[in-house]
C-alpha cells in the first residue's frame, strides 16, 4: 500500500478551504469567476502554491493579470482565514500562481477536434460484417 504523504493530505484540504474561501468570503469582485485548481504544499508545510483558472476566459491574459492582482490582494485575509479554520501548527504562506495547463489542455483539445474534422486523421472506412460460420465451424 503506498503513504499518502502528510503534505498531500494539507494540500487537499487547503484546496477546499481556499476555494470556499475565495467564493464566499473574498469581497474582491476580480476574484469571483475563479476556480482553484490544485494546491502544492512543500514538505515542510510552510509554503502553499495555489493553482487558479479564470471561469471561462481561457487564454485572456487581460482577466488572468486582473484575478492575479485579485487574489494577491486577498492573499493576507485568505491565508489569516485558512490559519484560523485548518488548525495548523504554522499556516502555509500562501502564493497564487495562474495554472496554464487547463489553457493547454482546451487548446490541445481544439487542434485535435480540428483535425478530425478536416479529415486530416482519416475516416476509416466501413468494416464488412463479420462471415457467418457454419456449425462445423468453417466460413460461408
């Protein structure tokens, strides 16, 4: 069986308390169409990456620098709130960091929708019924 390391375990249940935090409770209008997306907590637990996505505006780095300058503002009252619920010896200094991957996923996922529908991965051509065996178990 593998250990699930402590840290991973702080960062799952950072990442719910941050997102209900950032949704609920941060009066920052910037920072409303946010999704957290993932939390890496360092062994020592000190430091947290918060991972963010914009809802919807994928590749607008115009709202991407306006949620980062959301939630960097938010960070202090985020990270004091985090510190009063989760009931840590020392509370992770926070650091929120725009997750690009989400953008690559859509865009990976548009080239390759583009590609089948211009045909350029191939239709495969209609399958033959299967032959019809006889009960001796030979082809009719």
């Amino acid at each position: 069986m593998t250990e699930i390391r402590r840290a991973d375990r702080i960062a799952r249940l950072l990442l719910a308390e941050i997102a209900q935090l950032v949704h609920r409770e941060v009066g920052d209008p910037r920072v409303h169409d946010v999704t957290i997306t993932k939390v890496d907590v360092t062994d020592d637990l000190r430091q947290a990456t918060v991972w963010f996505t914009p809802l919807g505006g994928l590749g607008d780095e115009k709202r991407i620098a306006e949620l980062q300058a959301g939630l960097d503002k938010a960070r202090p009252f985020v990270q004091g709130r985090v510190g009063r619920n989760v009931r840590l010896r020392v509370t992770p200094r926070l650091r929120f960091l725009y997750d690009a991957g989400v953008d690559n996923l859509v865009r990976m996922h548009d080239v390759l929708g583009g590609l089948r529908t211009d045909g350029a991965m191939g239709e495969a051509a209609p399958s033959a019924p299967p032959a019809e065996e006889d009960d001796d178990g030979t082809s009719s």
